[in-house]
C-alpha cells in the first residue's frame, strides 16, 4: 500500500487552508490548553481561548469529510479555586459553527500522581470531545472491543430468570438487557472511559500522550489508507500511530524544533512498516514525505 504523508510548518489556521474541503477521515489533536505551553506555543488566555481557536475549528469543519470525526482531546483549569468554563463555552460556539456534539470520551490516567491543594485533589482524567458533521458517520466498532473477562465466569455461572428475558430497567429508563446473550461471547464492547497510563518520557515534547490513546481512535473512527490529521502535531504520536496502522497523514505544527523532530522520526517508521525488512532500501524510492 502507497502511503502518503504531509507535513507543514507555520500556523494551523494559515496552513489548513491548503488541504483540501472534505478530504480528511478523522481530526486528531491536542491543542495547547489555556495559558499553558507559554514557553513553546506563547499560551492563549482564558477569556481569549474561544475566540483564537474558532477560526481553527472552522477550517477543521471544512476538511472534514461529512462520514468523518473530530476528536479533541482538552482539559479545563481552575482559576481563582474555580473551574474555567472555556471548554464548555468552546463546545456551545462550536454547535453555532455547525459541529454536532456527538460523545465525550473520558481518558483515565491510571498511573497519575497523587497530590492535592487546599480545595481540591490532582486531576487522573481529560477530555476527548467528538465532534462530526453529521449523524452518519463511519464508526468501526468491532475494532476497539475488549476481552470479556473473568467475571464472565462467575456472574453467567447461574442466571436467573431475569438474566434470561430483555427485563426494563429497575430505574426507570426504558433500556432493559437479556444477559443470556452474552453467554457465548468472548469479546465486548468497551466503555467511553479510557484508562491508560501518561507518557513516562515526553518524547522532547512537554504534552506528549501515549501512543495507545490516538490508536484507540485511528482503530474506531478509520481504515487502512483512510486519511488522519493533526494540525497540533507536536511530537508526531499521532501521525506515527497511524502510519503504523497503515492510514495516509496530515501534520501541522507552528514550532520549527517539532516539525523537524517528526520529519525525522516518521523516515524509519514509514519505511519500515510499508514494505518487509528485504525491501527497505527499495521502499525509500516509493514512499513520500511532502514538507511544506
């Protein structure tokens, strides 16, 4: 498979205008949070946050292919020993842009460090907003599910009669569930809760996420030689998840150091994996890495 992948250096706003209306499968990124990253990418205020990053999310609206997903991955502040709203103000000007709020993922960080301040405890959590463009969009579901675990042994050991009928549920809400069909099942679907660790080193990067928090996404919201961009690409993570997974890549980033980084790091891992051990010089010829 002949894969592409297309790097730019310069401002996300500016850049994105050269990539093509309806072009791309799923968005991917981590923008700088408010007032953070200021010794790399300047920091944006709080009460600016909406404004500066509207323009961006307009541009990212017109990328997207209809059947295609966005996925942010961003966290509030506390400011003056209260929550920031910027988020949910962000999401509310966002709908206005046309985005339709489809979930919200919630990642784990189950190896945060322990800490507290007088009001309140460390944050082990962030967000990762999905936004699309219409309600048909493409979802592979089947590609993200999990083991079904012990308790499978134990809890379908004996069912009651209950477990063996779709019963209403006990709260109210209409949705009931028959739990003998799970009785041959090896696999289920996972929950919108993610629990996986932080990045131990950062890559050279001060906001790096693991590889395996973009890879969950490219699995479910792509397929092979589907197009993935992250106009925030810092370290490259998730333009080299993707490679791996054999998806074309787009990456934008405004700091030269980084732009430079991921060009490099992204030669071995494309040459690689596109073609066997036996064809690596001879992949060189085919492969392309266009910088602009």
């Amino acid at each position: 498979m002949h894969l592409t992948t297309d790097l730019y250096l310069g401002d996300c706003k500016e850049k994105l205008k050269k990539v093509k209306s309806n072009s791309v499968d799923l968005i991917f990124t981590s923008p700088p949070y408010a007032d953070q990253r200021k010794n790399t990418y300047g920091g944006v205020r709080v009460d600016e946050y909406v404004e500066w990053f509207l323009p961006i999310s307009k541009e990212l609206l017109r990328v997207l292919k209809p059947t295609g997903t966005f996925v942010l991955n961003i966290k509030e502040k506390v400011v003056d020993g209260e929550r920031s709203t910027y988020v949910m103000e962000l999401i509310l000007e966002m709908r206005k842009q046309g985005w339709l709020w489809t979930e919200e993922f919630i990642w784990h960080k189950k190896n945060s460090h322990p800490g507290k301040w007088p009001n309140r405890f460390r944050d082990a959590w962030e967000r990762l907003l999905q936004f699309n463009k219409s309600k048909n969009f493409n979802m592979y579901q089947e590609e993200v599910m999990v083991p079904m675990g012990d308790w499978k042994k134990t809890r379908l050991k004996n069912l009651s009669e209950t477990d063996k009928r779709r019963d209403n549920s006990k709260v109210g809400s209409g949705f009931g569930k028959n739990i003998s069909n799970w009785m041959d099942r090896e696999m289920a679907y996972p929950s919108n809760v993610l629990h996986l660790a932080t990045v131990c080193n950062n890559k050279g990067h001060s906001a790096a996420f693991p590889d395996e928090l973009p890879e969950w996404f490219v699995k479910l919201f792509t397929k092979q030689g589907d197009v993935v961009l992250d106009p925030f690409m810092g370290s490259g993570t998730t333009l080299i998840v993707a490679n791996r997974l054999k998806r074309n890549t787009i990456g934008i980033d405004i700091m030269p150091d980084y732009y430079d980084m991921v060009n490099e790091r992204l030669k071995p891992v494309e040459l690689y994996l596109l073609e066997p051990k036996a064809n690596y010089e001879k992949a060189k010829s085919k492969r392309r890495i266009a910088v602009r």
